[in-house]
C-alpha cells in the first residue's frame, strides 16, 4: 500500500475523531459569534474610524466619495483576526488533549510511524483551518451588512481578497497551534499560552513596538500576531488602494508617495501593525507556522508514552 | 517487510526515567503459538518494557522487536500487534462505537469489523453510550476490542484482568489460549501468578527490571519443592525441634504459620507431638507456584533482610523491610491453590444490574476463526490482506 493511501486513511480517521466529539462546533459557534458581533460593533460606529481614512488626503485628490471605496473592509480584517483565536486553539488541542486523555497511546498503536500521524494530523487541520477561516469570513461579513446597515458594503474584489487572505491566516493559526499544543503536551498549558499570547503579549507587544516606531514597519511585523495580521491587514490596505487607483477622477493618477501613505494609514486602520507588506507577512507567519509544527513534531518524536 | 514471525525478542533492554532504573539489561524471545506470562512485582519494569515492545517508550538501550522489526517500521502495526494497556485513553465523550470508528479508519479496516469486536467483547449493547461512563471492566473490554480491529498476529496484554469480573475472566482465558492455539502470539503481563498459571506455558519473571526466570511454566513448576505449612502453638519451640531433626529450612509464614522445605505434614506432626508443641495447621503444599514467585522476585532482598522468625502475627511470608511496598496482607500468598482466577479482593465489578452489556459472546470464534485443529498452526499473512480472513 502506498504512502498516500496510508495517509489517507489516517486523515479519515482524524477527522471522525473530530466529528466525533463536541469540540469543534463548540469553538466553530464562538467563534462566529464572536467575528459576526466585532464586525457588526465596529463597522456601527463606521464613520468614526471612515472618516479618518476617508479624509486623508488621497482621497480628496482622487476626488472620490466615502462610499465609493469599500472602506468597511478594515472590520472585515479586524474581525477576522480576532476569531482566529478559536481555529488557534482547535489547533492547539489536536495533540495535546490526546495526550491529555491518553488517546495518543492508540492513535501511535495504529499509525505507521509519528511522523506520518503529525502529517495526517496536519493535513486533516489545515482543512479544518480553512473550515473555520469560511465560517468566520461569512460571519463577519453578516456583521457588517448588519451593522452599516447595508450603507457600506465591500466590493466583491476586495472581499475575495481579503476573505482569501483571512481563511490563508485561518488555516497557519491552526497549524501554528498544533505545533504549540504538541510542544507543550498538556491541554491547559496550552490553552493558556496561546490565549496569553493571542490575547494579550502578541497585540500589546505589536501595539508598543509600533509605537516606538512610530507607524513603520517593524519587528512586531515580524511576530507571529504581527505577520498574521499583517497578512490580512495589507491584503486590505492593497485592494483598497487599488480601488482607489481605478477609481480615481480628480487626477489623471494618484501619487505613488500618496498611495503608499494611504495604504498604510489603511493597514494600520485593517490592524496590520508594523507589517513588511502582504508577501513579506504571508512568508514570515508561514514561516512561524511551520518552526512551530517542526518543533513539535521533533518533541513528539522524543516524547514516552507511559 | 517483517518477517511474519509472530515472534517477539526483547534484546539486552534498558531504561533510566532520569535516576529510576526501570528495566535494566532485559532479554528474552515471545515464540508464537503460546501464551507467555511476564510477571514481576509492582514496579517492576513490566509496563515499560511492554511499551518498549509497542515503541512507545523509546529504550535507553537494546532492542525491542516484533516480527524482526521495531515497531515504527512495521508498515501496518495494528495489523501485526494488538494491546491492551494499562490506563489506556478514551475520550470520555466518546462513544464506544464511535472510538472503534476511528481506529477502524486509521487501520484500515472496514467498519463491520467494529461490530465484530464489540460483540466479541460483550458490548454491543454498550456501544453507544459514551465511554467516559465505562466501568473500569468495560473499559478493559473496550481496550480489548481495540486490540483486536485488525486482527493482530501478535497480542500483548498489560494486566488485562484488571477489573474483570469472574466470567470476564475466564472468558479471556479461553479467549488468550484459543488465539494462541492458531499459531498467534500472546504476551500477558499480571503481577499475579496465580492469575495466569491456568492460562500461560512460557513464563518470563522480572523484579527490578532483570530477568528472573525465563522458561516454561512446567519446568518452573518441577523445580519446586514441597513444604509444609504449620500453625504452632509456639514456634520457637516448634523450629528448635525442627532443627535437631536437621530440618533447617524454616521460614515464617502469613498468620503466624511457618513454611517448612524438604519434609512431610506428618514428620512435622510427629516432631511436634514429641516437642509437646500443640499444632493448629498443617498442610502440605506442592507446586506452589506462587510462593516461587515471591522467592524470585524478592529473593534478592532474603539474605540481607533480618530472620524474620517470629515476625508479628500476619507479616506476610516475603516481605522485606526493603521492599519497596509489602505485599497486602493475606494477598496474595494466601489464595488456596486451585483457584487461581477468584477476583481480586475487593474488585466491586460486577455486571450492571441493568445488563447494560451483554457477556462476552463465543461469537468472536464464530464470527473470524474456523475451529483450528489442536497443535499449532503456522501463521501466514498476505501483505494488505485483512489478516485472517485469507485463511477461513
Ligand atoms: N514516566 C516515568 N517517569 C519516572 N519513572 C517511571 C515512569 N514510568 C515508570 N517509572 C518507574 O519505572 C519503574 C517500573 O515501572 P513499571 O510501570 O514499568 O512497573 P510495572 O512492573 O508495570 O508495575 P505494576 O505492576 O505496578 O504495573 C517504577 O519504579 C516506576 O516508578
Ligand atoms: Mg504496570
């Protein structure tokens, strides 16, 4: 038999060990509620945040209106990157709660070897990972048609893009804290330092080292939570920029000095702090993604079960 | 590819959990078409060396293999090797069925198969409910099943009778000794003798981590010696009369008996009755397999450890101030030979009062195994065949 056919079997049957239990819609309802409710909040109290994108400078030049450029996007971001705790944390207990529970021990009794297990446990996260990423980008989406009323809709280019860049962040959240929760190996301990850091280390340390660089990139770009937001932060701030450029009227062209400044006004408004821009953030979170599931794949290796 | 043995071969094992030596330098061969015995005491090192045969232990040296094989390279290990382990995990949201489902998929096998095994275990009524609620019995019975979804070559079994009731258990027995019969392997660890002298040929005994004895059962049981189990009056005066007789070979026993090698009831009767000793026991015990054990697996301890001639009423016979636990009182030196399968004292498990499971069905041999002639039969197994299935 070959190594595919192997693989997926273990696939399918990491994936009845998830329909099997409760966790995955438990974390999946939260998790909707929670990215519906943040884009609905925020994008109700849109003018606030609009109006200091829309009255910049760009946009005046460009001769364009607030409604002509789906500025409603940036709570499409922010949401996104909120709820990616949950798909974070299904991640984080695909190992460890069966190490928890000592269901590990037959999970390796019936695999060829653990290599190939993290492999099928990867494969089968990472369509988890997009599950949730769908899920939560459908759920926002629902938030801000509700919460602008409907005034302020993103445009379709736009939404594809960001929606992509938000289930792309979705699933290397997933990957990223399966490779936490195999380091680490228990539940809790695990739950509580990817919440400690989702939460609180990763926005503060993004928040402080921004500041200190006064809006540019920076290192906090370079961290898991920056990168990941900056992933979809720039995937924002580029398509609106964009729309801009194609849009524009006032002028023949927009400045590129102009449309640079905008876009990271817009960046930082998507919460893409510190970010190196939508490639840069793309390679280093996936970078992050993989240190983490090669970490712990090689604990998972040296780890007794007894 | 594995070499279709059955054949299991512990190699010069060792290994430290940081300063604990838990097996130290173990070797011995598991040959297919018997049931081997491995007991040792508590602590013995039996569950890790079991989980080094299972690679989920990795050894601090030697080698463990099944089939000529560690067990990350045996291509489809649940197909060669079945287990049952010690504190083994099930999602306590789970349901029984369900945990089949899953192992079902991860080997291979087709989903049938999980009512084969739970009906072979008795569970099929059980199957639904959330495994979480298992009785400790259950639970064992569910391991079981797992073990045995893809229909392994090769059984190791970690103190599977814990929490077994009575019919449980001699279901297994029949069960262990039937699967070994077709040429399979099984490898069952008790601490217990007398819970697997009725079903084990080859016996591999550890304490501390090193071999004690490795061989059959029956030359184990040949090499004992008869004693005599006497309740004196006094017992003191009951050695010193023993030994003007040259019978020197005198140890305390439990409940104020002493064991006494290499003589007769009826000499120490008579010897008693001229020391004007009363006697309240006696008995003549053969074979007692038991009490070999305990001489092997705390033997080490006897010439270092004070006489313990006229220790305190119900100090078991073996016990060692440096032992690291003393046996229970009683247990299990006192069970009477001839039964060697009463539950362990104190096992609460009975089946439900609602006979929420089933007993275990003869089914499993029905439902796989045509009635295999007496005497061994070779094991054979196709590459991607299901396993015995070929053969019915
Ligand atoms: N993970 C571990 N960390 C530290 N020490 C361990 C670990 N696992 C086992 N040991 C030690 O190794 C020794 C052998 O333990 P093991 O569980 O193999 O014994 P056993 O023969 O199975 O005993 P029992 O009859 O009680 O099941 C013991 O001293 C135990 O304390
Ligand atoms: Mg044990």
């Amino acid at each position: 038999m070959g190594r595919s056919a192997l693989m997926g079997k273990l696939v399918k049957a990491e994936f009845r060990k998830i329909l099997s239990t409760k966790l995955w819609w438990g974390l999946l309802i939260v998790a909707l509620l929670v990215a519906g409710s943040w884009a609905g909040m925020l994008s109700s109290v849109f003018d606030g945040i609009a109006a200091e994108l829309s009255g910049s400078e760009v946009m005046r030049l460009a001769g364009l209106e607030l409604d002509e450029i789906s500025f409603s996007v940036v709570f499409l971001t922010r949401a996104i990157n909120i709820a990616t705790i949950f798909p974070m944390l299904f991640g984080g207990l695909a190992i460890a709660s069966e190490l928890g529970r000592k269901t590990i021990t037959t999970s390796f009794l019936t695999a060829p070897n653990r290599t190939m297990l993290l492999g099928a446990k990867g494969i089968t996260y990472a369509i988890w990972g997009a599950i949730y990423g769908i899920a939560i980008i459908l759920a926002a989406t629902l938030g801000i048609v509700i919460g602008t009323g409907g005034d302020h809709l993103v445009g379709f280019t736009t939404w594809l893009a960001t929606a992509a860049a938000g289930v792309l962040s979705c699933v290397l959240w997933t990957l990223l804290g399966l490779g936490v929760g195999a380091l680490i190996g228990s539940p809790v301990g695990t739950v509580i330092v990817l919440l400690v850091y989702g939460l609180a280390l990763g926005p503060i340390s993004d928040l402080v080292f921004t500041g200190f660089a006064e809006g540019d990139a920076n290192v906090a770009g370079a961290l898991p939570n920056g990168a990941a937001n900056g992933l979809t932060g720039s995937t924002a701030a580029d398509t609106l920029a964009a729309e801009i450029q194609a849009n524009a009227t006032g002028m023949s062209s927009v400045s590129s000095d102009l449309l640079e400044g905008f876009q990271d006004t817009a960046r930082l408004a998507a919460g893409g702090l510190g970010s190196f821009g939508l490639f840069a953030s793309a390679a280093i979170f996936l970078a992050w993604a993989m240190l983490f599931l090669a970490l712990g794949l090689w604990r998972t290796q040296s780890r007794d079960i007894t | 590819m594995h070499d279709g043995s059955g054949r299991i071969e512990v190699r010069q094992l060792s290994k430290n959990f940081g300063s604990v030596q838990a097996v130290a330098n173990l070797s011995f061969t598991v040959e297919p078409g018997s049931v081997t015995g491995f007991l040792g005491p508590n602590g013995a090192g039996k569950t890790t060396t079991l989980r080094m045969i299972l690679g989920l232990v990795t050894p601090s040296e030697g080698t463990a293999t099944i089939n000529g094989l560690p067990h990350d390279k045996l291509g489809h290990p649940a197909r060669v090797v079945g287990s049952v382990l010690e504190n083994e995990g099930f999602h306590p949201k789970r349901t029984a069925r369900n945990h089949l489902k899953v192992y079902a998929a991860a080997i291979g096998v087709p989903d049938r198969r999980v009512e084969d095994v739970l009906a072979a275990v008795g569970l099929t009524e059980a199957g639904d409910r959330h495994a979480g609620g298992f009785s400790l019995g259950m639970r064992q019975r569910l391991a079981l099943a797992t073990a045995l979804l893809g229909d392994p070559q090769v059984l190791v079994l970690d103190e599977p009778a814990n929490g077994l009731d009575p019919e449980g258990i001699a279901w297994l027995r029949t069960f262990l000794r039937d699967f070994a019969k077709q040429g399979r392997t099984v490898l069952v660890s008790s601490h217990l003798l007398a819970e697997v002298e009725q079903t084990i040929d080859q016996v591999v005994i550890i304490s501390h981590g090193q071999t004690m004895y490795y061989g059959q059962l029956d030359d184990l049981r040949n090499a004992q010696r008869p004693r005599v189990l006497v309740l004196p009056s006094n017992q003191d005066a009951l050695s010193t009369a023993l030994r003007e007789e040259q019978i020197s070979e005198i140890e305390p026993a439990d409940n104020g008996r002493l064991a006494v090698m290499n003589t007769s009831a009826r000499q120490v009767g008579d010897i008693a009755l001229r020391a004007g000793v009363a006697i309240y026991g006696l008995e003549e015990r053969h074979a007692d397999l038991e009490n070999l054990f305990f001489q092997l697996t705390s033997g080490q301890y006897a010439a270092a450890a004070p006489q313990q001639y006229g220790a305190p009423h119900g100090m078991p016979y073996g016990t060692q101030p440096s032992a690291p636990y003393g046996a229970p009182p009683g247990a299990p030196y006192e069970a009477p030979p001839g039964t060697p399968y009463g539950p362990p004292p104190g096992t609460p498990y009975g089946a439900p009062p609602h006979g929420g499971y089933g007993p275990p069905q003869d089914g499993w041999s029905q439902q796989g195994t045509v009635p295999q002639p007496q005497g061994q039969q070779p094991y054979q197994q196709d590459e991607g065949n299901t396993g015995w299935e070929g053969q019915r």
